[in-house]
C-alpha cells in the first residue's frame, strides 16, 4: 500500500545507525529486499480484498557511502522496484524508484559514566529518476514527490551494547497526476496533489562489535495530515499514513575478508493506518574500499 516509500529506509540503516565511515572510505553494495501483504488497514478498519489476494513488492538497489572525514560522510541509494498483486486484473508494475542523497555529520562524541556517547544529524534529499505511474495504489512503486529529509540522532555505546535513538522530518513536494479532478474528502478541480509532509522515529538497541552487529529495531512512519481511504476505494497518494514497524537487523564482516560485510534482517507491521499489514525480508553483500591504503603502504615501506 505504502511501503515502496520506505524501502531504503528499511534496508540502508547507515544513515540510521550509529556508525560513521572512516576517511576516505567507500562502502558499496547491492541491497535485495521482498515485502508482502494481504490484509490492510482502512482507515482503522482492518480487512482484505479478494481482488488484490496478496500484493508483493521486490526491490534490488545499490547503495554507497563515502567518508569525506571520520565524522562527515555522504551516502546515495537507488533501487530497483517492482509489484504484483496474486489475484485479480490488477497489472504490477516495475523500474528505477526514487534516488537518494544525504549527508551524515556527527558534531559531537563525549564519554557518559563508561560508555560513549555521540550526537549526529542527518540532512537528504530524494527524487524520482523515471517518470513512473504514482497515481496507481497499491501497485505503484513510488509516490513521485520530491522529498527533503531532517533527522537528529543520538547514540549511546557502553562496552559492545547499544542504544540509538532517531526523529525524522519529511518535508514532501506536491504530485502531477494524469487526471484533471480527484476526490479525497472534497472534489479537486487540478491535476496537482498536495502531499503532507511526514515525520518517522526510530529507535534501536543491541549488540555492536567490530565483526558483527545485531539489533531489534522499532519504527514508525506517519504522515502529518491526509485523510482515510473511503470504503472498498483504492488508496490515494494524500492519504494519512502510519505505520510502527518492529524488527529485526544483523551485519556480519567476514574475518578472512574485513572488506566484505553481509547483511540481513526482516521487519513486521505491528499496527497501522491506510497502509499494508507488511512483512519484509532483506539481505545484501556491501564491500569496503580504502583509497588511503596505498598510500599507508607507501609511508610505511619508507620508515
């Protein structure tokens, strides 16, 4: 129903959690990630329709992030995303989403009782990169709108255990559809949607060494106005959504290969409003490139 729009933040946690790429550093890697669902929330009112059976949607996407210094680094995503609805004559459809760019910056890093604690913020921007169908829920692979993201973080490690904490503000460009009226809960004369805007929160805690991280992870997403889909309607793109998600992550670094880190996880929809009852799964294999290490062998053959 909703959650092409959270894809990348479903899987590309870097700009989530508490950890910066070191200098000079690029990590890059290629994300796959499924998410189906069969009921849905109307409103409040949570049902079916056996016109749509289960609508599933697969997203492939790369991912990167750039250390410019230890504590500024810049990040990019673009996925790949296609749906499809189990029954009914509903077409799925597919093509490249909505590009991703944020900068992660950590200004402030302290020692609290024994462990550490660090302060970030987050600044991005996304856009879609085709010009897809948006105004076609639930098989739509986006929303089209041009989105501006703010997002303060803070993130406490004592030993190899971890909290990190996160809130998000979305600020969301109005949409062109391919229609001149809609209706929502009064008839508009244009062909341009008012999106509102959105804020997310997310919270995570767990275990965080050098070779492996594992964590449970809460999410929620809520849109700030729009309005219910009316009954037995399909869902409209200004519709009020919220979601609160709780899940699952794990990012394990190949000890013969340091370079080469895994990554898996899945998360549940635990309540919601006009959107799908959602369960995903991810994975992906990221690789570390470190453009200073020829000059460290450099230095070090010297001395």
């Amino acid at each position: 129903m909703f959650f092409t729009v959270f894809l990348i933040k479903a899987t590309a946690q870097a700009d989530m959690d508490g950890i910066m790429m070191t200098k000079n550093n690029f990590c890059t890697g290629v994300m796959y990630n499924y998410s189906n669902w069969k009921n849905y929330w109307e409103g409040d009112f949570k049902r079916d329709n056996a016109n749509l059976g289960t609508v599933s949607t697969r997203m492939i996407g790369l991912m990167g992030n750039y250390g410019i210094t230890d504590k500024l680094n810049v990040l990019f995503s673009i996925p790949y995303v296609q749906t499809k609805a189990s029954d009914g004559t509903l077409k799925g459809m597919k093509g490249f989403q909505d590009l991703s760019l944020q900068v992660k910056w950590m200004p402030w890093e302290t020692k609290i009782g024994r462990g550490d604690f660090s302060i970030y913020g987050v600044g991005g921007v996304s856009f879609p990169v085709t010009n897809y169908v948006a105004d076609f829920l639930p098989m739509s692979i986006g929303l089209h709108s041009k989105n501006i993201l703010l997002r303060g973080m803070v993130d406490y490690q004592l030993g190899k255990f971890f909290v990190t904490a996160s809130g998000t503000y979305v600020k969301r460009s109005n949409v062109t559809i391919d229609r001149s009226s809609y209706y929502t809960t009064e008839m508009h004369y244009t062909n341009e949607v008012k999106m509102p805007d959105a804020a997310e929160f997310n919270f995570r805690i767990g275990y965080r060494s050098s070779s492996l991280v594992a964590e449970l992870v809460l999410d929620n997403w809520t849109t700030l106005g729009g309005f219910d889909i009316r009954k037995n309607d399909m869902p409209f793109l200004s519709n009020k959504m919220i979601a609160t998600k709780a899940g699952i992550g794990v990012k394990y670094t190949v000890y013969k290969l340091p370079g080469l880190s895994l990554i898996g996880g899945g998360n549940y929809t635990i309540s919601g409003k006009n959107v799908g009852q959602s369960s995903t799964i991810y994975g992906g294999a990221f690789y570390v490139l470190d453009f200073d290490k020829k000059k460290k062998t450099t230095d070090i053959n010297q001395k």
